[in-house]
C-alpha cells in the first residue's frame, strides 16, 4: 500500500491538540431506527458540535499545527458554510484575523455566523468563479495562511477525531457511513477507524446530483463535475481532494449517492423521532442507510450526522411537506 498523507497518529497528535477546543459530540441511539433497520445504529452527533457541525476540528487542528509566527499573520478560507463558520471560529479562539471567502448563495444562516465569530466574508459567485483561485490572491496579498476545507493533512487529521472517538465510545463496528463532500471527513476517519477496526466497512454518501467521489474512484483520479441542484449544500462542492481521494482508494472505501427527498425523508425522521436539527447535508448518512443503499441488517452501524446548520424556511418546508413521509 502507498504512503497515505496522514495515519493514525496524525490523528492521535489532532485529538490531542483539538482538547479543549471542541466538544467531545454525544452518541444517539433510538429503538425506532433499530427496529426499521435491523441493525444497531449508533449516530455520532456532530451537529452538536461547536459552530453545528465537524468542521469546527479540522480547522482547529490545522491553525494550531501552525507556528505561532505564521498564525499571527492569520488565516483565509473558501467554504460554503461549515467550514467557513469552524475556520472564523477557531481563528476567533486564538486571537488571529480570519477572511472567508463564501459563495453569494450561501445559506444566510451561515453567511451570518460566520461573520458573528468576526470573520471578514468575501462573495463569489460559485457558478462562475474559482473560489480556491480567490482564496489564494487573497492570502497571497494578506500574507495569511490558506486553509482549505478538506485537501489538506492536518484538516483531514482534525476531522479524523469524529471517528476516533466514536470508536472510543461505542467499540467494536461493522460499518462507519460518512457524508462526502471534498472528502476530508471521511478520509479522515476511515484512517482513523481502520486502525482500531481493520476489517471495518467505510461508506461514503454524496447527493445522487453530484458524481465527484463515485466518479474520481472509478477513474483512479480527481474528476471534476458541475455544481449540482440539491438541498445538500454542504456537500455541492465539484471535486473531491487529490489527498482524500488517495486514502479512499487505498481503504477502498465505497460511495453511494442519495436523492433529495431521502434526504429529507432523514431530515424529517430526526426532528419528529429523535428530536435533533440536523441539516441535509449532515443527514446524507441516515439517509442512505434508510434508503437501502448500505446493507446493515444484523450489524452494529455508525452513522455520522456531520451537521446541524439548516436554514428554518428549508426545515419548515421538509416537515411540512407531505412527499416527506411520516418521518
């Protein structure tokens, strides 16, 4: 096997530096999910995380890792929401100037939490513009630091702890389900799984619109697609990372897509059963288990809901619609 970009100590050194910093998320477990999955689901809540979702770690880990000279200079980001909020926060918790550049369509929720952490948000137009190309003038210019939501090592590293510590809490599994958008989490955490579980099988779920993770594990390279329509905003972005995918292919690591509306079907459950917030995006693994898409009969599942940052006209939609279900 290649030399991947990070192992589990990489992971061990960001759990340790992250202490502190983020919150150690709960596990939820409901009887309803159980019995309509024949399986034992475990969900790790990171919507219940500091700034609402897993972000808030690897973005933590990465200005930490910096020197303290170079972090002073401070820190720019691209990010559609999450990443945006955990780099304006993190940077706001080590005392350092934060520039996000965010795409003009971004959920206002998220455009206004991220400036609330004191971050300075540049707009782009995500159809249109590179935000990465944006992003790096402006760091260029400022002299700061980019830090990128998920082809990075000490960001894969940061979200890599969600798994790391499920495990901690919850032992052996069968299988680990993980949203995937650039690919940072669920590298990261099937890294960090692996080595506690080495026969355990990682899913990673992308909206059904958007073929970037399916696509660049068939092609054995990064494939870029266009912007998809889905509610699944986080996870719009039209490549996943060079880094995220290598680990992915050396793990060989499964991706399914889901639609919107299982998604919202998940959405909904969560609200109406377990009582939890839980965006599109960071319902995506449910979603696919609920959806038949993972088989999970007889086995102990871990499901991370990685986000809880949803705007109230999407959430008010979803549970009022009745092509949503029962929930």
């Amino acid at each position: 096997m290649p030399a991947l970009p990070i192992d589990a100590d990489d992971v061990a050194r960001a759990a340790d530096r992250i202490g502190g910093h983020a919150h150690r998320t709960p596990v939820l477990t409901s009887r309803h999910l159980d019995t309509r999955t024949g399986a034992t689901v475990l969900l790790k809540a990171e919507h219940l995380q500091r700034v609402g979702a897993f972000k808030l770690r690897g973005a933590t880990n990465a200005l930490a890792a910096l020197p303290d000279a170079v972090r002073e200079r401070g820190v720019v980001a691209f990010s559609s929401g999450n990443h945006a909020q955990a780099v304006a926060c993190a940077a706001g918790r080590f005392g350092v100037p934060a520039t996000i550049v965010m795409p003009a369509d971004a959920p206002a929720v998220k455009v206004a939490a991220t400036r609330s952490y004191g971050a300075h948000v540049v707009t782009y137009d995500r159809y249109t513009q590179d935000r990465a190309a944006i992003g790096a003038a402006i760091a260029a210019e400022q002299g700061a630091s980019l830090i990128p939501p998920f082809d990075h090592p000490e960001v894969m590293a940061g979200q890599g702890t969600v798994a790391r510590e499920l495990l901690e809490q919850v032992g052996h599994l069968d299988v680990l389900v993980v949203p995937v958008g650039g690919g940072g989490l669920i590298s990261g955490c099937a890294v960090a799984a692996r080595a506690v579980c080495p026969d355990l099988e990682v899913v990673g779920v992308e909206p059904a619109a958007r073929r970037a993770a399916r696509d660049a594990l068939a092609a054995g390279q990064v494939v870029e697609v266009p912007v998809p329509s889905t509610m699944l905003d986080g996870q719009q972005t039209t490549t996943v990372g060079h880094r995220p995918l290598a680990v992915l292919r050396a793990l060989e690591v499964r991706v399914v897509g889901v639609t919107d509306v299982e998604v919202a079907h998940a959405v909904r459950l969560l609200a109406l059963r377990l009582k939890q917030v839980v965006e599109p995006s960071g319902a995506a693994g449910l979603a696919a288990v609920l959806a038949g898409h993972v088989a999970v009969d007889g086995r102990r599942v871990g499901i991370v809901l990685s986000g809880g940052n949803i705007a109230p006209e999407v959430l008010a939609r979803i549970l009022s619609a009745p092509e949503y279900g029962p929930g």
